[in-house]
C-alpha cells in the first residue's frame, strides 16, 4: 500500500527552528516528485513546493522560498519541511503529497496520495 | 503566478440535485486541472485529474470537463458523503496553484 506517514504535532515559540518529516512507502521514493501544502486554520489550500528525491531538485512558491526548506533523504525515503526561525503565521496544517504522471516538473496526474497533515502552532 | 478563480465560494445544495463548480485560470494550462475533494479535519482527496480523468476508486457521479482556461466538477447526484469542500489546481507550472475553494452544504 502506498503511504505518506508524517510526524506529530509541534507546539512551538516564534524564533524556534523545526523540521517536519514524511515517511513514504509502498513505492519507489526516488522516483516521483513529493510536494508540501499548507493549510492555515480556516483557510485553503496553498502550495509550497515540491522535491524530487532523486536528484533534490526543488522547486518553491515565491510566496514560501526563504522562508522554509525542503529536503529530502532517499536512504530512509523521507521527505522534510523546516523552518529556521517561526513565526505565529506558520500555524497552519501542512500536508506532503505525491503528485503522479510528471514529466520534468509538469505533473498530469494530480496528488494522488496526500499524509495525514502535522498541525504546527507557533505561540509569539 | 497562474491566478485561479473559482465559484462559487459556497453552496447549498439537496441530495439528488446537479451540482457544478468552476475554475477559470489566468492562462491556458491545456487540460492540467485537478480536482479535490476535502472533508473537515482530512486531507484532501484526489477527485479528477487532467480536467477530466477519473481517478480510481472515485465515484463516477463526479466527472470534470474543459481545457484552456475554464473547466468545471459536475456532481451528477449529491450524496449526504459528498457535503464537503472542493478545489481545483492547476500542475502545468510551477508554482501550482489552488482555487480559494468551495463549500458544499446541506439544505
């Protein structure tokens, strides 16, 4: 079975660094992209970024570059989303998800498989 | 940036009625159109991908059309299961982009 698994709740202080895990099986991680959206409480759904695993190459919203990292380590198939300094702003849920049928960055298939979201709050 | 526009924002809808929400883009994205579906406190749900694929295990009431800039998620006949919140999203650029949404409700 194909599976997003991520990491648990953080309750953090603004200035705090954190870094967010997803752990993938049921397929070969190297071979498809892996992208991260945010949900703000309330709110929609807005895209981050995506990776893919096999060569780190990353592509970022302008809306998040700088202001998070996405990274990745194919020896434990696992995907990461960190900040170096929060803000009360980066409450929000954020969800990995796997996009299919890509072809050089340019995806046909939608996110198919999505983890159950980590819910980060960041108190000021 | 490719803009999304969609609507309408909400709904109220009965079960058994024809429901349609639209997605218009900034720019001609061909057919790279997605829809989800999203219940409250769950990941969202891959629905249809582009424009117009049904992904499997979806039931086949819901069924998705257009290419260039407009396209539409019918939901032939509402079920109680289908009360939720829709989203389109565009994959033909990075960075991708979401429509705000909308909220399909009881009435």
């Amino acid at each position: 079975e194909v599976q997003l698994v991520q990491s648990g709740a953080e309750v953090k202080k603004a200035g705090e660094s954190l870094k967010i895990s997803c752990k993938a099986s049921g397929y070969r991680f190297t071979s498809y992209w892996i992208g991260w959206v945010r949900q703000m409480p309330g709110k929609g759904l807005e895209w981050m970024g995506i990776i893919y695993p096999d060569d780190s190459d990353t592509r970022y919203s302008p809306s998040f570059q700088g202001q998070v990292t996405i990274s990745a380590d194919k020896s434990i198939s696992t995907a990461y989303l960190q900040w170096s300094s929060l803000k009360a702003s980066d409450t929000g849920m954020y969800y990995c998800a796997r996009p299919v049928r890509c072809r050089d960055g340019v995806c046909a298939g939608g996110m198919d498989v999505w983890g159950q979201g980590t819910t980060v709050t960041v108190s000021s | 940036d490719i803009q999304m526009t969609q609507s309408p924002s909400s709904l109220s809808a009965s079960v058994g009625d024809r429901v349609t929400i639209t997605c218009r883009t900034s720019q001609s994205i061909t057919g790279y159109l997605n829809w989800y579906q999203q219940k409250l406190g769950k990941a969202p749900k891959l629905l249809i991908y582009a424009a117009s694929s049904l992904e499997s295990g979806v039931p086949s009431r819901f069924s998705g059309s257009g290419s260039g800039t407009d396209f539409t998620l019918t939901i032939s006949s509402l079920q109680p299961e289908d009360f939720a919140t829709y989203y389109c999203q565009q994959s033909y650029s990075t960075p991708w982009t979401f429509g705000q949404g909308t909220k399909v409700e009881i009435k």
